[in-house]
C-alpha cells in the first residue's frame, strides 16, 4: 500500500538506533525510548497560502530528520510504523561533516 501526503504533511520512518550500550548491554524494547529521528518517505505538494499558491516544501524524499518526542501522529501501514507530520514539526535536516545531506543507506 501507498500513502500519498496532503499539503505540508510528510510521512517519516523511524530509524532505529542501537540497542546496545557501549559496554556491551543489551537495551530491551520496552526500556528504549523511542528514536527522534527518521528518514521521510512522503512528502506533501506543500502548504497552500492565503492568496491561493502554493509553497513547495523544503523537505523530500530521502531527508534524514530530526524532530521532537511528541511530534506527528503515528499510523501503521502494512505491518510498518510511521509517523505523519507537518513540515513545521520538523526540527532539522542532518548533515555529513562535508554540508552535504545524509542519504538512506
């Protein structure tokens, strides 16, 4: 199944972060919190204006982001947990040390 966003709206994947602790110690599930950043997999046409246009977002498809522990609403979509947001939810793009954006691996 697709999703396609309205508006100013993404779809963010989670990305999981590593369950183990620097010494070797396994993190459960239930005691990891959740990840605060994520990779958008939709993106909206963009936010429409009051005199009718529309602005394109700044995000798309590929962004690795940041964005806050209560941000967007979460969905599940064959099985797979995402999180729907508006642009503005978002805090910011990460970057490589070289300025350029980071890539899905």
């Amino acid at each position: 199944m697709k999703i396609r966003p309205l508006h100013d709206r993404v779809i963010v994947k989670r990305i999981e972060q590593q369950r183990k602790t620097a010494s070797g110690i396994v993190i459960p599930d239930t005691a990891a919190e959740k990840p605060e950043q994520g990779e958008v997999v939709a993106a909206g046409p963009g936010r429409t204006l009051d005199d009718g246009s529309v602005r394109p977002l700044q995000l798309k498809v590929g962004d690795h982001v940041l964005f806050g522990k209560y941000a967007g609403q979460t969905v599940k979509i064959d099985g797979e947990e995402f999180l729907v947001m508006r642009e503005e939810d978002v805090l910011g793009v990460l970057e490589d040390n070289r300025g350029e954006l980071k890539k899905a691996a």
